[in-house]
C-alpha cells in the first residue's frame, strides 16, 4: 500500500527552457519563467466532456450509515456503496470521522515537505522505482509529455515508510494513515458485503491484515 503527494504550479504559455539546474517543478516556477516549457503541453486536445449528459447524480456514501447499529441505514448505505462503485467507479464519502485538526495538520505538513529545497528534497529522490520513498517530479523521467507537477510517494504497508523532514511530518502521517487503513477496511468489508461475499472477503485477499 503506498501513499502519493502532488503539487502542482500555476500553468503558463508554452516556451522552450533547460531543466538541468532545477530538480523540481516547485524551483523551475519560481526561477523567473514567464512561459510553460514546450515539452508540457499536451498536443492532442480532447474536448469531450468529462461527465455524460446522464443526470443521475454523483454517488454520496453516508461512513457514519455504514457503520451504524442500525441494519436497516446499514444495508441501504451497503447497497449505495455497491451500486457507486459497479455504475460510477468512484464516490464521495462523507462523515468519515476524521479529525479536522488531523487533516489541517496533514495539509501543512505536505506543504512543508514541498517547501523544502531542492537539495533537502534530493535525500528522498530514491534510485529505483521500487524504493519505499521516492521524491521527484516528470522532469526526472521521459515521456511524451510530461506533467507540471512534483510528487512524494511512500510505501506504509506492511511496514511504514516517510521522509523525516519536515519535523513532525512523520508523526502526523503515521497518525493519518493508520485511521485511513482502519476507514479503508470498513468500506473494503462493505463493497465485498454488497457483492455477497464474506466481509473480510477483499481485505484477505489484498492482505490488509494490520501491520502497525
């Protein structure tokens, strides 16, 4: 199980620049650039609209419903949740429980980790791709074209991985992920629930079992 961090700078208009002096978008942005580098702009535009014309509304799953003493809220939100993932793929999930401050302070510490500078960032730049902790941005790799962003990846399952800078950042991710496994499980249990499988069904099979 991994977890990624993007951020992403204002778009500018297409111009041709050297990236050899910069590790991250972040430091590219703000060396003075007026212009978004030729290599960033996608080439082939498609303007067919994100959603259809369907007008059925964007799945909401209910976490407090799915957890509840009562049966009846809890099928119905089982059921929700089956039908948004078979017809949507994706659903918001509100009322979650997770703490306000918890998130703030997750937020603040993804920012300071990309505040960091280049040279604090390269510590956790990672040399292959399998590496637990991987820092970087699409300048580091080839493809046709690259995305304007710079990126954290972390491994956190079965053993916890993360870059100790900024200070604190650490700690609040570990609180963080935990209570996300824990929030995870209960909708894994729900979807194989929905799908007439044992609860644990999916968490087995993905080897979610608690590892910290």
């Amino acid at each position: 199980m991994f977890f990624a961090f993007f951020a992403s700078q204002k778009s500018m208009a297409a111009t041709t620049t050297d990236f050899s002096a910069h590790f991250s978008i972040k430091s590219l942005s703000e060396s003075g650039i007026a212009s978004l580098p030729s290599s960033y702009v996608w080439k082939y535009v498609n303007d067919r609209s994100i959603l259809d014309s369907s007008d059925d509304p964007f799945p909401i799953i209910d976490f407090s419903l799915l957890t509840s003493n009562n049966s009846e809220q809890r099928c119905k939100a089982i059921q929700d949740l089956g039908q948004a993932c078979e017809q949507w793929g994706c659903f918001l999930l509100i009322n979650h429980g997770f703490p306000e401050s918890l998130i703030n302070r997750m937020m603040d510490g993804v920012k300071g980790f990309f505040n960091l500078s280049d040279e604090e960032k390269k510590e956790f730049q990672g040399k292959n791709i399998s590496d637990p902790i991987k820092c970087g941005s699409s300048m580091n790799g080839v493809t046709e074209v690259r995305s304007w962003r710079d990126f954290l990846k972390v491994f956190v399952h079965p053993e916890f991985h993360f870059p100790h800078k900024p200070a604190g950042f650490s700690d609040t991710a570990f609180e963080y992920v935990k209570l996300m496994r824990e929030l995870t499980r209960e909708l894994l249990n729900g979807i194989s629930k929905s799908l007439g499988l044992e609860p644990n069904y999916i968490c087995k099979a993905m080897k979610m079992e608690p590892s910290f």
